[in-house]
C-alpha cells in the first residue's frame, strides 16, 4: 500500500465514518468530513515531494487482481498527467466542505458524505490505470454529483440532475462496449500493457474498427468536457446546484473528459484521432467562441460563469489536437487552471448568493462599496479566468495558442477571439455587479469575507499567483509525459503503415484481419 | 444381466432437496387442518426451516454429483446453483411474506404449502436432463404458481392476474409440450444428450424443416415463461396484480428456472443447430429490452414499472444466451442471482410502502421516503442503482459479463442496442430515486409502520448479496464458469 492508495483510501474511510455519525452531531459532522479531506490533501502532498520528475511512466503503482476472470485489477498509479488532477482534487474537497459549512442546512450528514464520495470516485478516475477500474471510478462519481445536484440544488434541480446522469450514463456505456470490445482482444484491462501490444503490434485493430471504437471514447469524453454541441447538460447542472457541486463539476469533473482524451484517445487510436483532429478542432473553436458570445448575454451570474466553461474547455481540446508537445502542456495546464480560477468564480458566486439570494446580475450593483475585500478578491479571479499575465490562465492560454499556431495558424485566430470575448463577458459582468449605484438590498444584505471565507479563497488565489508566476514548478513533470502520449501517437501510427511482414498475432481471424488492413493500406498508399 | 430399476442410495441423496420440499409441503398442509388458527407464523418458521433444509441437501448433493433415476435428473454444477438459487429465491420471499400475510389477514398454512411445491417443480426442473421430467418440473412449479398468483381471494385484480396467469401460462406449456412431441418423433428420444448426438449429423439426423417446427414451438413455450418478447403480454398485468411478495417471487424464482431449462435445452439438445436458432434469441432479446425499457417509462404504478423492467432484464439474459458459448452460460446464471437480489429486494420495499390493501403504489406515494425512512431509502437505492446497472452493485457486473459474452459471440449490434436501451432505463430508476430523495412527502402521507424483523431481513440480505456480488463478484462467477459446460 503506497501513498496513492492511502489518498484514495482516506475519503473513503471518512465516508464510511460518517454513515455511523449520529444525525443530530451537525458540528461533527462537518468536522470529520473537513478533517478526513485535509488528512488527504496532506497526503496528496507528500505525492508532489515524492514524484520523480525526470521519470515520464507510472509511478506510485499498485497493481492487485481484483476479479480473475475477466482479468480486472485494481491497478492505480500517477504519471504527470494525473498528479496534478489528482492534487486539484484533494485541493479542492476541504475548500468545498468550507463553503458548505452553513450553505448547506438540510440532511448534512447525507451532503459531506456524499463530498467524499464524490472525491474518492473522482481521484480514482485520474488514478486508475486499468480500464475496466477507470470505468468504474468513472460511473461512481456520478452517482454522488446526481444526489448533490438533485438533493441540495435550485429550484430546477431535478431536471437539471436527471439530465446530467443520462447524458453522461448514456454516452458511457457505449465506452463501456468499447473497452470489453478491446478487452476481447487485447485479454487484458491493463492499460499500459495495451499500449505495449499496439505499439509492438501483437494487438492490432483494422481502420474500421480503430474509427468505431475511437468515436466510442470520443463521444463519452465529449459529453463530459463537453465539447460543442454535446454541452447543453452543462448550464442545467452548474446552475442548479449547489455551490459546492458547481465547484467540484466544474473544477474537477470536466477534466475527466480532457483527460480521457488525452489520456486514452490519443494513444490507443491515434490513426483516428488524428484524422478526425480538424473536425474536432472545429468542434472546440466553435465552442470557444459560441460560449463566450452566450456567457456574454446571460443575466445569471452562475450560467454565465458556465459557458465560460464551455468556452475555456475549448482551448484545453485545440491543445490535446494540436498534436504539438507545447499544445499538449498548455492544454494540461490549462485544465489545472481552469480548476482553480473557475472553481474560485463559482465559490464567490456562491458568497453573493448566500448574502443577496439571487442569481441575477440585475438584483446586484454597487457592492464594492459594502464589501471592498469581497470584490479585490473577485477582481484577481476575474483577472485570472481572463488570462491576464502574471495570472494562472495566461500561461495555459498562451501555450495553446503557441501550440495551435504550430499545427495551423488559422485556428490560432480564430481561438484569440475567444480570450477577447472573455474579457468582454467578465469585465462587464464586475462592472455590473461591482460598481454602480449600491440598492438598497444589496447595501443591507452584502457583508464583508467572514473569517471561514477567507480561508477558502485565500488557498485559490495564492495558487492563482504561483501558477501564473512560476509555472515550473508543474510544467517539467506535465512535459514529460505529454512528451510520452506524443511519442506515443507517432509510434503506434507508424506500426500500422510500415505493417511488419509476419503478424504475430494468434488466431486465423485476426491474422486474416490484419493482412486485410495492410493490403489496403497499401492499395492506398499507391 | 437382468436391468435393476429400483433406484440406489446415492440416487435418494441427489433426489434429497425436492424431498424435503415435497415432505414439507404435504406436512404444512396437514399441520394447517390440525392446528387451525392456532398461530399464523408457525408456518413460515417451518417453511423456512424447510427451505434451509433443502439448501443444505441441495450442497449435499452436490457432493456426489451424478444422475439419478435411470438418468432423467442431473445433479451437476448447474442444476445445484440454480437449486440454490431458488431456494434461495424461496427463504427470501417468505420473509418477506410475514408481515404482509398478516397485513392483508389471509390464510398462511396453504400459502406457505403452495410456495414449497412451487420450489419443488424448479427444483426438478433445474436438475431434470430429459424433456418429460423437464415438463413435470415446469407444471407442479406453475400450477402452484397460478394458485400463489390468485392468493388474494377477494382481491379483483389478483383474480385477473391468476386467471391471465393460468389461460396463457396453460398455452405456453401446451405449446412447449408440442414440441416436446415432435422432437420425439424426429428423434426418438427426450434424453437431451441422445437428442444431441442425433442432431450432431450422421445419416440419422432428421430433416431441416421439421426439427426447426421443433425448436420454434419450445421458443414460444419457454419464451412466455421467462416473459420474453413478443410473448411478454401477460407479464406487466400478473405482476402488478399479484401479491407483492408473490410477484417478487414470480419475477426471479420460476424465471430463473424456465431460464435454467431454455439453457439446459437449448446449450445440450439444440447445441449442434446453434446457428439456426440464435437469430430467434437475437431478435427476441432485442425485442424484449426494447419493449420493456420503454413501457416501464410511462408507468405510474411501481410494480407495473417493475413487471416492465423485468420484460427488459429477461432481454438481457436472452442476449447471454443469443451468445450461445460457455461464457454466456456463465454471465446468464451469473445475472439471474444478482437480478434475484435486487428484485426481491425492491419488491420487498414495495410491500413494506403499499399498506393494507396494497393501496398506495403510485410512484409518487414514494415522495420523501428519503426523510421519513432513510434506511429503508437507502437500501432501496442500492437496488435501484443495481438496476440501472452502476458499478460495485451486482446488476453491473452481470450486464457487463452478459455484454463480454456477446462481444466474444460477436454480436456487435445488439450489444451496442442493448446497453443504449439500459441507458433509457436508467431514466424510470431514476424517477423513483428523485421521488424518494428530492420530493417533499405529500401532504397526507400514508402512515408508514416501523420494518418488521422479517422484512428487514428480506431487505438487508439481498442488499448485502447485491453489494457483495458487485465488489467480490469472482466467487459466484468461477462457480458459474465451471458449471456451465453443459455439453458432456
């Protein structure tokens, strides 16, 4: 049991603790929730000191048979692409749990329990490195956002978590049939060891195949980050519930989808995956801008703030398919920023909230004047979502757009747009809800951070600072294997056209296969 | 050497747990007479203690597997996990019975009596290797059942489930026979392994047309048994009008054995003209999920929704059997355990919420459960969750060995049509979980009495069995796998 397991294991010891708390113990409830996400943030931490930087593969490997026939195993362990995500993860649960302290007023025990949940299932997701035990993170996590959404939401709440689960549930089991359909021929849900056998070629899928069963990840991945015209879940949910289920899908749950194109996409069909990169390109372009123009026009504080989201996650898919190592970083830059600025946002959304109890931009105005702290602090996050240098997001921005303008400058132009645009919908957004005439109801209801606010913000805005200031402190172990998933792309491609003389692989069938690809690759080459 | 026909020991022993059964059974009928009124629950204490009795002979038996009685039974891997299975099936309903027996003031002593004959004929039927004991098996199971379906005496709508039961579960049987008969006749045996080599080729295989007539008519026999389209009609009306108990019973029990025999028969007898036969399944599977997926969208009435949603779970067992292998032996048995938990398991939760009468079982009559019991919420949702198919339940990992198997078979298509159909599931499981959980209760919520011991124990078992089958799933699979070879 290495260091990974104990984060992993820790919510789900608090979880566990919590169902045998009595209801009424409301002041021991939260703080056991508070304790056991700290207890693990504190143990993420030790996986930042320890990680080896100059090391691209897996480390903090745990590999146990979990179900012998099929061959599933619990097999968990971090590389540069999940360590952050999973450090975001453990980062972000305690800031939760503080922002919910007096939010949440109605079946709390169920509510923390659920946070830790929700966090193990998350973590996981980033962990695992069997295929089968990502798809089970995977449906786990959902399970705890549907109650939050559905249980402590807005008004809309039902329909907005419904929708949510379906989506999500509906695109996955089509990446549920195409994991077994690769399982059933690799014999194996061991993911790196997949990849062995594509690269070496004693795994071998024919074009059709390889196109099927890429779109089969594609569109579940989609769903999730989401990707134009697959979003429309994404404002229902953010905006019905409750602050803390906002942060954690926005901040953490998106980026399973980035990640698991970056993470499986790319490398297990990288044929595919880059045939199809313009029109996905386009894809996220279109969502880059479309986002920004209707976050431009929304008069609700949390639905804008969401398509910004929409918007953001467009840049962080034009680096995964710009196919360039500096796309590549920026894109996994960029989804750790997007975690912290825009998970900052909808915390202080959710401070308005709790003080005016409105949404709406027009109920607002003026509140610089009654709570100067309040709106600094909403000033730099701002900043931050809009890229402004020295701030998180310019980093990742401006790697993608350097990236993307070494792939095709065309999508470069149109990409810039959308930072423009962001400037537009955000600074507009302070302009209206900061400044101005203070009504009365803002002046009688808005107060100043309370001490508990402060240290859950503070946490954001200092990471805002350091990632914007010094990002070398992330970078090198993101580079490297970002580094890897390209070389990745590159190898398993050329196995295919190159197409070795003699196919090892074992049955007639797939022999015969595989000789039929060739042929026709070949037919195509002339 | 003059043939013996009087039958051996050991055959007595692997005979033991339809024994104890049948013995039971007559006892509880006589005790009722005798001890008229005396106490109502005796009888199920005895059942139950019956019932573990069989369990322990039916493991018994299995340590010295074999035939018995000139080879018309078969005690293998198969026939003792399904004998466990529905003894299993049968300890659970009559906890759950207990208090709804006493809810609704009806008689115990036959209700128990009918229950373990009932048990008896799958047991029969699960461990039967020839056609005539195969049919014997399947009628003391659902005359019984018929019976159980009506039990409710001066309930109108029991009276319309058993009488709908009977007329259609009567022409199911009769059609099964039929084709009983035929391959009689084309092949001069009912021994399902005879059968098999004769159809395995040589110059004495029957002709193309008349054994196809055959299988065709067993189709239709076994497909309204396990209430598989398009011959599912009867299903939603005889589970919601049945007893709750006894519909949870009906939905798992006599389907898991009518599923065990479509297996014994089609995986041993029909073996060789497996590739004539498997578009029937294919498309009947498909038809199955299609149907009841989308019924159980527009019911209101929650053992309607659950009569549906079996019509969809029995489309997924089809599909393990459409893959005609090993593996989907394996995955077919695999999930009529896990689906037996889980439906007895909502079922139970049903009967506890509906009241005397059984009169609140709209969807809505759910509306805050979630605050006003939360244990019995979060049980509930654990079943749920497994319906719909979400991993660390059981219902997950069955769907996804159903699934495996008929990639393996090669069956692309309707794997990808049946795991989108369980997406829309999720949609009508999800409504009771909002109900629950997200619902204000109704302004004049029916009065909800504490859990009684039986029941709670009804809940918790197969909560427990669900969970444990979704995180340790390896024990029941490996067992599954090797038992699964039904081919000799």
């Amino acid at each position: 049991m290495n260091l990974l397991d104990i984060v992993l294991a820790i919510p789900l010891v608090g979880f566990f603790v919590l169902l045998f708390v009595p209801r009424a113990a409301e002041g021991a409830i939260r703080a056991i929730a508070l304790g056991f996400s700290l207890l693990a943030f504190a143990a993420s931490l030790g996986l930042a000191f320890q990680y080896e930087t100059i090391r691209p593969g897996e480390q903090f490997v745990t590999d146990i048979v979990w179900v012998a026939s099929p061959n599933i195993h619990y097999h968990v362990s971090l590389d540069g692409l999940s360590l952050w995500l999973v450090i975001l993860t453990t980062f972000l649960t305690p800031i939760c749990i503080l922002i919910s302290w007096q939010s949440i007023q109605s079946r709390i025990k169920e509510f923390f329990a659920m946070m830790l949940l929700l966090e193990v299932g998350l973590a996981g997701v980033f962990a695992a490195q069997d295929l089968f035990l990502f798809y089970v993170f995977w449906e786990v996590s959902l399970v705890p956002m549907y109650f939050l959404i559905g249980i402590w939401g807005h008004e809309r709440r039902i329909y907005a978590a419904v929708k949510f689960f379906l989506y999500t549930f509906a695109a996955s089991v089509l990446m549920l049939t195409a994991i077994i359909y690769v399982y059933n021929h690799a014999h194996t849900f061991n993911y790196p060891e997949i990849l062995a056998k594509l690269a070496s070629g004693t795994l071998h899928f024919s074009d059709f195949e390889q196109k099927l069963l890429f779109l089969a990840f594609f569109v579940a991945f989609a769903v999730k980050v989401p990707i134009f015209p697959l979003h429309t879940w994404l404002p229902d949910a953010h905006v019905e519930a409750p602050t803390a289920g906002s942060v954690m899908l926005a901040s953490v749950m998106l980026k399973m989808g980035t990640y698991g194109l970056a993470r499986f996409c790319l490398p297990m069909f990288p044929g595919p995956a880059r045939a199809y990169a313009p029109w996905i390109v386009v894809l996220a372009i279109i969502g880059i801008i479309y986002g920004a123009l209707v976050a431009m026009v929304q008069p609700n504080m949390k639905k804008l703030v969401a398509y910004s989201s929409v918007s953001h996650l467009g840049f962080v898919v034009l680096g995964i398919f710009s196919f360039t190592q500096i796309g590549m970083d920026g894109a996994v830059y960029q989804m750790l920023n997007h975690g912290i600025s825009t998970g900052a946002l909808f915390v202080l959304v959710g401070f308005l909230y709790e003080r005016r109890h409105s949404l709406a931009i027009a109920d607002y105005g003026g509140v610089a004047t009654p709570a100067p702290w309040l709106s600094t602090v909403f000033m730099i996050t701002m900043l931050a979502s809009i890229g402004l240098p020295t701030l998180n997001n310019f980093v990742g921005e401006f790697l993608v757009l350097q990236g993307s303008a070494q792939a095709n400058f065309r999508w470069t132009i149109f990409a810039s747009i959308g930072v423009i645009l962001s400037a537009c919908y955000m600074l507009w957004l302070y302009q209206r809800v900061f400044y101005g005439e203070t009504p009365d109801e803002v002046r009688h209801h808005v107060f100043d951070l309370k001490p508990r606010e402060w240290a859950a913000i503070v946490p954001l805005i200092a990471m805002m600072v350091w990632m914007g200031m010094y990002s070398q402190s992330f970078l090198p172990a993101v580079r490297k294997t970002t580094a890897r998933i390209l070389e990745q792309t590159q190898v398993n491609v050329e196995v295919r056209v190159q197409a070795p003389a003699a196919p090892t692989a074992p049955t007639f069938r797939a022999a015969t296969a595989y000789r039929a690809a060739t042929v026709r690759e070949r037919s195509h080459a002339r | 050497m003059p043939v013996s026909f009087a039958p051996a020991n050991v055959e007595y022993i692997r005979f033991l747990p339809e024994i104890v059964l049948i013995v039971a059974g007559t006892l509880l009928m006589v005790l009722d007479v005798i001890l008229r009124k005396q106490s109502r629950e005796i009888y199920g204490h005895i059942s139950i203690l019956a019932l573990a009795a069989a369990m322990a002979a039916a493991v018994f038996a299995y340590s010295s597997p074999g035939p018995a009685f000139s080879d018309m039974l078969i005690v293998d891997g198969f026939a003792t996990f399904f004998r466990v299975l529905v003894i299993g099936v049968g300890i659970l309903t009559v906890l759950s019975s207990y208090r709804f027996l006493e809810r609704e003031g009806a008689e115990t002593g036959e209700y128990h009596a009918l229950l373990l004959f009932s048990i008896a004929g799958q047991c029969v039927m699960v461990s039967a290797n020839e056609l005539i004991m195969i049919f014997i098996g399947l009628e003391i199971s659902s005359i019984a059942s018929y019976v159980l379906a009506g039990y409710l005496r001066d309930d109108k709508r029991a009276n319309e489930a058993a009488l709908k039961y009977f007329l259609l579960g009567s022409f199911a049987t009769a059609f099964f026979l039929y084709g009983v008969a035929v391959v009689y006749g084309m092949t001069g045996s009912t021994y399902l392994t005879a059968i098999h080599t004769v159809l395995s080729g040589g110059p004495t295989a029957p002709a193309p047309v008349f054994i196809g007539v055959a299988v065709a008519l067993m189709f239709v026999g076994l497909g309204f048994k396990v209430s598989g389209a398009p011959f599912q009609v009867w299903a939603p009306d005889v589970y919601q009008g049945a007893p709750t108990p006894v519909s949870a019973f009906l939905t798992t029990g006599p389907k898991a054995a009518a599923f065990a025999i479509f297996l014994r028969i089609f995986m041993t007898a029909f073996e060789p003209i497996a590739r004539d036969w498997y578009p029937l399944l294919w498309g009947s599977a498909l038809l199955s999920m299609i149907i009841g997926n989308f019924a159980a969208l527009m019911q209101s009435n929650i053992k309607r929704l659950l009569g549906y949603s079996s019509v969809a779970h029995a489309g997924y067992v089809l599909v393990a059997l459409a893959a005609r292998s090993q593996v989907g032996t394996a995955a077919a048995m695999f999930y009529l355990a896990a689906y037996a938990f889980m439906n007895i398991g909502a079922f139970a939760v049903v009967s506890h919420l509906s009241g005397k009468g059984e009169r609140f079982l709209s969807v809505d009559d759910f509306a805050g459960l979630g605050v006003r019991q939360p244990g019995t919420a979060a049980l509930l949702s654990i079943f749920l969750l497994s319906l719909i198919g979400v991993p660390l339940t059981g219902g997950f990992f069955g769907k996804l060995y159903i699934f495996k198997a008929a990639l393996d078979s090669h069956l692309v298509w309707l794997t990808v049509l049946g795991l989108l159909t369980s997406a829309v599931a999720a949609y009508y499981y999800l409504r009771i979980l909002v109900v629950m959980y997200m619902r204000e209760p109704n302004e004049h919520p029916a009065e909800l009495e504490p859990l009684s011991l039986g029941l709670r124990a009804a809940l918790v078992i197969p909560a427990l069995g669900t969970l444990f089958l979704g995180i340790f799933p390896a024990w029941v699979l490996d067992f599954a796998g090797r038992s699964a070879a039904l081919v000799r």
